[in-house]
C-alpha cells in the first residue's frame, strides 16, 4: 500500500477556510481522505486542520465549522467559535511594547541571509504582536482534551507534524517528529499560528516560537528523505494563476503570492527528487477574488469556501490527469 502525506499550508483564516474547500474535493471527488493519511503536516492556519482531522474531525464538519454552520456530529458537536474573538478581528492592532521582537534573531539574521528567508530574519524586527491564540488552543483541547497528539474516537488517524520557528535561531521546529521539542498538541498549534506582529509569541519549555510561515508557507521539504510515495499539497498562499487585480494592494498581495510560489516550487523539486510524486492545489483566480487582500478578514468565510467546493475540484482533477 502506498504510503501518503498530506501538507496543509498556512494563509490566514481565509487561507485555512479555502483549504477546506480543497479537502473536501480531495475526498469526494478523488476518494482521497485527509483522515486515511498516514501523516499530516501544518503550518500556521493549515496547523488548525491537520490537528482537527487527526483528532477525528471529518471534512463534512470541518465545511460546517468554517462556513459558519451548525456542526451537527462529531468532536465538535456543541463547540461554540467565534472566529473574531479568537483572532481579534481583521487588523493586527496596536503592539504593547514599540520594539524589535527578537533583536538576536534580527542581528543574526542579517548576518546570515543566504541561510535564512528574509521572511524570517524580519519577523524578529517586528514588535511582539498583542493578540492572543488562547482561544484557537482551547478550540484543539476541545478535541483532545489531555494535549494529546490525534486521539481520534477509532484509535486509528494519521500522525501529526505540526511546524513553527525558534524566535531566536528562526530554524524550523517540527513538533511531533521524532526528536522535536516537547509539547501539548494545542501548543504546537498556538505557536505554528503566531503571526510576528500579530499574535504574542509562545513559549514552550525554554524557547519560543512564532508562525512557521516565516520560514516556509507550506514546508513541503520537511518530507524530504521520509520516503512517502505520494504527497498531496494544499497551499492557499501560492499562486497557479491571477486574477489580473487592478489595486495596488492586490498587486503587490499577487507579487508576494509568486514569491510564495517560487518557494514551495523548490521545496517540492526537492521531494520529488526523493522519490515522492507531489500534487499540488492552490487558489484559482476565482478563489483570490473572493478571498480579496486581507486573509484575517473573517467575514469572508462562507464565500471563500463555497468558491473552493466549486473550483478545488477540477484543480485537483487537472494535477492527477497530469
């Protein structure tokens, strides 16, 4: 039997509510089901899903989670969300303290930028964001309530990576690979989800972490050399076409999606020169529209995910024809 990996990247609440979109068609139009993976990697949003599904959250309740519907069966059957008051709303607000977040992350960083992303050398620039992740961390405990990795109700899920950044070295932590720091599956996830700038750091044991989209939006290549047969990549924050926007927001939010793109481009090369066949899904033009430029704006929901049930798709049916 082929062994199979699925990589949910990060993108925001609209990001991590397209992806949705994109599991659900993996499922029912491919027969290709997140839970029958033998592993899950997350970053940031796609941190929020990969521990969701392992811990037995189906694709149809996910749908009903993220498009502001009743759940109406499984581990998060009663959970009350408000997406707004677990991100703070669509605007990073206005930091605590005026200073560098990681001053020796930043130092470092410059001294070394051929081996870090810029990305992540100047998210240590970046003053330490004031909102709180306590309510996406008790979002997981609700679905594992003793911090423990995917407890799925049949006792059979796939394993779980959740990825972050080190706040100081900006080097990769996988948690729950073999070898990684020590920490609750909530943890994991908080840290994976903090946006410098945006959301206050999380410390775990002594170090501290941030969002691991500083360092790679997807981190396909964390699979490289594991030997997978096949990996599926769902990466909202690429870019496979554009929409052609007319402001200039969406035209520099379309550049840095082709930088992105580029990046996961590399990353993917890598896999598959190991051996792995890669298919990767990102948004249609169709889904940059109706996400707009804002990816924390969480009143765009129900549209961004009923435009990624209509196009994920025929996205994923191209990849597997190819």
């Amino acid at each position: 039997m082929s062994r199979r990996a699925i990589v949910i990247g990060g993108g925001g609440v609209l990001g991590g509510t397209w992806a949705v979109g994109a599991l659900s068609a993996l499922e029912k139009e491919l027969g290709i089901a997140a839970s029958d993976a033998d592993l899950l990697v997350g970053t940031s949003a796609g941190s929020v899903l990969a521990a969701l599904i392992a811990c037995g959250v189906s694709t149809e309740e996910l749908c009903q989670h993220y498009g502001q519907e009743k759940v109406t069966s499984g581990p998060l059957l009663g959970y009350e969300w408000n997406p707004v008051r677990a991100t703070g709303g669509s605007r990073p607000g206005w930091p605590r303290i005026l200073r560098p977040g990681s001053p020796k992350l930043f130092g470092s960083g410059l001294l070394k930028l051929g081996e870090l992303p810029l990305t992540a050398v100047l998210s240590g620039l970046l003053p330490p964001g004031a909102k709180s992740l306590e309510r996406v961390g008790h979002l997981v405990d609700a679905v594992s309530p003793l911090g423990e990795w995917a407890q799925s109700p049949s006792g059979s899920h796939p394993d779980v990576w959740v990825v972050a950044m080190d706040y100081e070295t900006g080097k990769r932590a996988v948690f729950g690979r073999t070898g990684a720091p020590i920490a609750s599956l909530s943890e994991a996830v908080m840290a994976s989800c903090a946006i410098p700038g945006w959301f206050s750091p999380i410390k775990i044991g002594a170090r501290t972490y941030i969002d691991g989209g500083a360092v790679s939006a997807t981190s396909v290549d964390v699979l490289s050399h594991e030997g997978f047969d096949e990996v599926y990549v769902i990466a909202p924050m690429s870019l496979t076409q554009s929409d052609h926007p007319k402001s200039l927001t969406a035209k520099l939010e379309r550049q840095w999606r082709g930088v992105v793109s580029r990046a996961a481009a590399h990353e993917i090369a890598d896999v598959v020169a190991c051996g792995s066949r890669v298919f990767l899904a990102s948004p249609t033009a169709e889904d940059l529209t109706a996400m707009g430029t804002n990816l924390m704006d969480s009143t765009r929901r129900r549209i961004v995910l009923e435009t990624s049930l209509r196009t994920s798709p025929h996205t994923w049916s191209e990849q597997l024809v190819g």
